[in-house]
C-alpha cells in the first residue's frame, strides 16, 4: 500500500493560524485533513501535542468550534499517539468524543493523546482536547494496525 504524498501549510497559512512558540505544522496526507488544517504540533521531552487556531470555517451557527471538528482533530490527535507504537498503515476502528465544553473563534485548541493498551493488532488510545483555559472534549479510539500481505 502506498502512503499519500503530503502537503504541508504554507507560511501564510502558518501566520494565519499564529501557532503558540515551538508548533510546526504537521505533514497532511489526506484532502480531508489538508481542508480542515492547518495542525500543528510540538514536541517536548518526547510528549507530543497537537493543535490548531479557531477559524470562520471551523465554527458552527452558534460561533463555537463545530462538533464535527473536533472529531476530526481527536481522530488526527489519537491517530498521533498510536504513531508512537505502531509504524502506518492504521486504521480508526472507533473514535468516540465526550463534548465538555466550547471553544471559539481566535482561540488556540490542542491536545495530548495516550496509547494504553496495544494487541498483536489493535491499540487503544485516549486523550484530552482543550483551550489555554478550559477543557473543550474528551476522546477515546482503537485503531487496527493493517498488515501487509
């Protein structure tokens, strides 16, 4: 199976967005990530996180971050933390999210991801999502890893 070439955000893109000190944008390898990135992630003593800024396009009609985005995000941030034990291809078997609180436009939303139980294919992997002040979703998923044949 070959692994989609990748696109990463340009640096109006990166300006746009405004990142806190010590983010870089991810590689997105999928049309779907790529139009709802940027995201952007940093690395410190060997904990990750991962984040992106509110924009207009990720609000819904009551000016919060859409629940269909930060799905997106918790599927890209737990796929992040299975990284860490499992070399690609994986899969999402189940992503399931627990709505806590709002975040809005301008804000910066991010969020740390951790893998604790692994199979001979399958890992488990949970995570918190949340502003600078306040926790936005919890998430949780099992990811099958795919075997080449």
């Amino acid at each position: 199976m070959k692994m989609p070439q990748g696109k990463r955000a340009t640096p109006v893109m990166v300006a746009a967005a405004n990142p806190p000190s010590g983010y870089a944008p991810i590689v997105s390898t999928s049309a779907f990530g790529w139009e709802n990135g940027p995201i952007f992630e940093k690395v410190d003593n060997g904990v990750f996180q991962r984040g992106f800024r509110v924009m207009a396009k990720h609000t819904n009609a009551g000016g919060a971050v859409h629940g269909g985005m930060i799905m997106t995000f918790a599927d890209i941030l737990l796929a992040r933390g299975v990284g860490d034990l499992a070399d690609p291809p994986f899969v999402t078997v189940r992503c399931t999210t627990d709505f806590v609180g709002p975040a809005f436009e301008g804000e910066w939303v991010f969020g740390t991801a951790n893998p604790y139980a692994v199979g001979e294919d399958m890992v488990a992997v949970n995570g918190t999502i949340k502003t600078e002040t306040r926790i936005v979703a919890s998430t949780q998923g099992l990811f099958k890893l795919i075997r080449r044949r």
